[in-house]
C-alpha cells in the first residue's frame, strides 16, 4: 500500500471532511468565513499600496462564497472592490454561500456587484488584483460559458492574479487544465494542498496554504462524510448484479442466525444479491426467515474440504465474499477456510474475515494477496495476533495499524470506541452504544461492509462507513427502544442512515 502524503489531501476526502466537521460542531458557514477572511489576508499582505481595485469573479457554489466573504474583509479593510457572479443571485446553489450573497447585497455602497447571467454582460472590468472564485476543487470537464469566457477575460486582466482554493479549469486530483484555466500568481488554497496543485505549478503560481480551523485530528475521524463517499448512484438503466452479488459462506448445526443477519444486512446495504453457502439443513432454516435470501445448500453438517467445488462455482459470481459468521471450529472448516482464502487470493476477489472465519485464519494467516477487511473484538485480535490490547483507544491504534501492515488487510477493531487502520491510516468510530453487546450485531456489521466491498468500495473506506453505518443504526435502536434492543433491530435503520447520515448528528448531540 502506497504511503500517503501527510502534506496533501485528496478532492474525496476533503469533501468528506467538510461534512464531518460539520458533524463534529464546525459550521460550514464557518469554514466559508474562515476561509475567506483568509484569501483576504493573502490578498491584503500583496497590495503595494493598501487601496487597490480589486475585482472578484465568483461562481455559484461553494468556491463563490468563498469569494463572496473575501470580498467582504477586503471592503473592511479600505479596498475598493467589484464583484462580478458568473450567473443570477437568486441561483446560487449553495446555503453558505447565498447567506455571504445576502450579506453583500447589503452593501451595494461599498461594492459594485455585476451579475453575468449571459455571456453578453461580461463587463470590461479594469483592477490591479483579481481573484478567481469561480469554481472549486472537484472539477471534472471543462468549463462552459459564461465561466469558460470569464477564465479567459482573467487571464487577459493585466492585473496580479489570485485563485481561490484552486485554479478555475483546473482538475484538484490530477492537476490537468481542463479547456480554459486560469493563470494564477497566487492560489490560497484550505487545510492542506490537492495533490493536482503540486502538478500544475505554471497555473497555481505562489501556493500557500490556510487553516479554515479543522484540527487535523478530525481528518482521523468517521463521520456522515465518509458514509456519503461510498453511496454509488443508481443510474435507470441498471440492472441487477451493477451493484454487486455477496457470497456469505458461514452457518453450521448450532448457528443459522449468524449468516442471515449478515445476508439481510448486506441487502439493506444495497448489494444486488447475496448467496449464503451453508450446510444444508441451516440453509432449509434460513431460506424459512426470508424470501430475499438465496442459500447454497452445501453437503453436511459443517463446512468441509469437499464443499469447495460448489462454492469455486459459486465464487466465480462473486464481487466480494464475507467468511465466518457461525461457521464453527471443526478442523475440516478451518482447513476449507484456508482454501477459500487461496481462491479469493488467485483471483482477487475482496474478503471480510470475521468471528470463526478470523480464528481459522489465525492458524495459518499470513499477509493477504486480495484486498481484505478483518474485523475482531479485542478477543479475537488476541486469538489472531498473540497480543492483549491496552485500554486507551489511542494506544491501541498504534497495536492495530501495526498489524495491519504486517497483514495487508484493513483491521477494523470493533469496540466501544471502533478503530479502523490499513496500516497506514487510522480512523476511530464514535457511533454505538453498550445496548449493542447483545449478539449478532457483529454479523450485521459484516453485512454491511460486505455489500460495499461487493460494490466496489475500498477497503478502508467500505470499513470506516461501514463502523459509522452500524453504530448509527444501533443508536437509532436504542432511541427507540432503550437498551432492549436485538441485532435484528438494527437492520431496517440501515437505509435510514446511509439515505441520511448526517440526521444521527441530533442524537451524537443527546448522547454528549
């Protein structure tokens, strides 16, 4: 696994931290404030003589607010200012920004505001300074008019040249200008650099990077950000499997509900399809629960050695495969463990390691050759490594990421406070409650974040929003029911947390 750069943060993750800050009790708004109050300070630091004209050219969303709030230091400070908005106020898509729009129209004295709504309107603007707030990170395809004829107007200025958060045209991940882009002598970008910033320095100019006041400890986080990262949109002309098919091999004589809370998680999840492989008699018993699950009815009481030429057939379908939820000890099970694990390995398919399937692998584990999640309690980590955890989750992440590293698996560690690490990251989950003790809401967990690696996620991510997810639901549960709760009873909150995550900021709120 590539080391990642400390100094830099990815277009993905930064919006996933926006939003969890936001969860964590920092307002967006105040972001935007902070954020330009900042350019200005930049901006102030750069004029020679202290009352230059300075004209801000400002898109729709986010990045435009970002412009609208310089504007409004930059007044403060004695400059005189024009802002010119790439469209209609009553347009502007974000509720940040319209809010900062809201405050300039009040200043109309001090600021001359020209809204370009048709290409045609573009005003012959004249100003030393300029500052480009007209689109963010995230740009994807180049930009159109009237935008695309601004970014030119820009660079034509004969003016020092300011961007905000990132060069207008400019792709943050890749550095790539997209069509028309603006040429920057100066970017202020926020919190830490875009990596395409470090790629397109004849564009970026002077780079310097402000605090908008996101401690870095949040960036270690789970929050409704990296839950929102992971939802896959559902285009019309889906069709069944695009959203990935689950094989969930676990269940023996003494454990069916093991394997069906994982499948009916995994569906709530959003997998396609799920096939639960299962002794036979356990796979009459489950196909009795629920009509949605398909089960594989495999020969004997426990999983064994000469069940794995129906499970290869059935592997060959899968995107991702979750091992042990009550799978049983048996040594034949722990030797088919191994051989499932080989398979996957042969043909890179994801795997979720959980419960009996982790102890199987402790047995012969070694560092895995397909992208896996493991996921222990503390008991488990210590059957799995050999090591008793201490108590502080702090030090604990050290023990964790460790392992994860030596493995080349992401571990998730399921405790009051979770811990995620891929031997490179840590993220700790806040979410969750003591009524979750109950048994079973391990396989739900399993569940879930093996509907998302089915779907394609990564395994990091597929963890972190899959710990968020879980201790969500259960704390939804307890909201409804006390601490009363079975593990079935997470299950119907699933959607309601990943349709919204951030509605759980209330409760996080109640429980503090």
């Amino acid at each position: 696994m590539p080391m990642p750069d400390e100094r830099v943060i990815t277009t993905r993750d930064m919006r996933a931290l926006d939003i969890n800050a936001e969860y964590f009790g920092i307002s967006r708004l105040q972001l935007m404030e902070n954020a330009g109050r900042g350019v200005a300070e930049e901006v102030a630091l750069r004029a020679k003589r202290g009352d230059e004209k300075i004209a801000v050219f400002c898109g729709l969303g986010g990045n435009g607010g970002d412009g609208f709030v310089a504007a409004r230091h930059l007044v403060g400070m004695g400059f005189r200012v024009d802002v010119i908005l790439a469209g209609r106020g009553s347009d502007i898509i974000n509720d940040e920004a319209r809010k900062n729009w809201e405050a300039l129209k009040s200043l109309r004295r001090s600021i001359n505001i020209i809204e370009v709504y048709d290409s045609t309107l573009i005003p012959d603007v004249k100003a030393d300074i300029v500052i480009d707030a007209l689109l963010g990170i995230g740009l994807e395809r180049p930009p159109r008019p009237p935008i695309s004829i601004l970014i030119r107007r820009i660079n034509e200025m004969d003016s020092y040249r300011v961007a905000v958060d990132i060069p207008s045209g400019i792709n943050s991940d890749t550095g790539e200008a997209l069509g028309e882009a603006v040429k920057a002598h100066l970017t202020v970008t926020f919190h830490k650099a875009k990596p395409g910033l470090l790629k397109a320095k004849e564009y970026v100019g002077e780079l310097v990077v402000k605090s908008i006041g996101i401690p870095e400890e949040i960036e270690t986080f789970a929050g409704p950000g990296d839950v929102l990262m992971v939802i896959k949109p559902r285009p019309p002309e889906a069709h069944k499997g695009d959203f990935g098919r689950l094989l969930v091999i676990g269940g023996s004589e003494t454990f069916s509900g093991a394997p069906t809370l994982t499948a009916l998680a995994a569906l709530r999840a959003g997998v396609d399809l799920v096939y639960i492989a299962t002794p036979r008699e356990t796979a009459y018993a489950i196909s009795s629960i629920s009509p949605d699950l398909i089960t594989i009815k495999l020969e004997g009481d426990y999983l064994s050695t000469r069940n794995l030429s129906v499970i290869r057939g059935y592997m060959e379908r899968a995107t991702a495969i979750v091992i042990g939820p009550g799978l049983g000890l048996h040594k034949e099970t722990q030797e088919a463990v191994g051989k499932i694990i080989e398979e996957a390995e042969g043909r890179g398919i994801p795997i979720l390691l959980d419960a009996d399937g982790l102890k199987a692998f402790a047995t012969f584990k070694h560092s895995l050759k397909t992208p896996a999640v493991l996921t222990p309690h503390a008991g488990e980590y210590a059957i799995l490594t050999g090591e008793k955890l201490p108590s502080k989750p702090e030090e604990r992440a050290e023990y964790i990421k460790r392992q994860a590293k030596q493995l080349n698996a992401v571990i998730l560690l399921k405790s009051h406070v979770d811990i995620i690490s891929d031997g490179d990251r840590v993220k700790f989950n806040f979410t969750g409650n003591p009524g979750m003790t109950v048994g079973g809401t391990g396989d739900v967990l399993s569940g879930i974040v093996g509907a998302l690696l089915a779907q394609g996620i990564s395994p990091f991510e597929a963890a972190v929003a899959g710990a968020f997810i879980n201790g969500a639901a259960g704390d939804f549960v307890r909201e409804e029911k006390g601490y009363h709760m079975v593990a079935s009873d997470l299950i119907n909150w699933i959607p309601r947390v990943m349709n919204d995550p951030m509605s759980h900021a209330k409760l996080r709120g109640q429980s503090r």
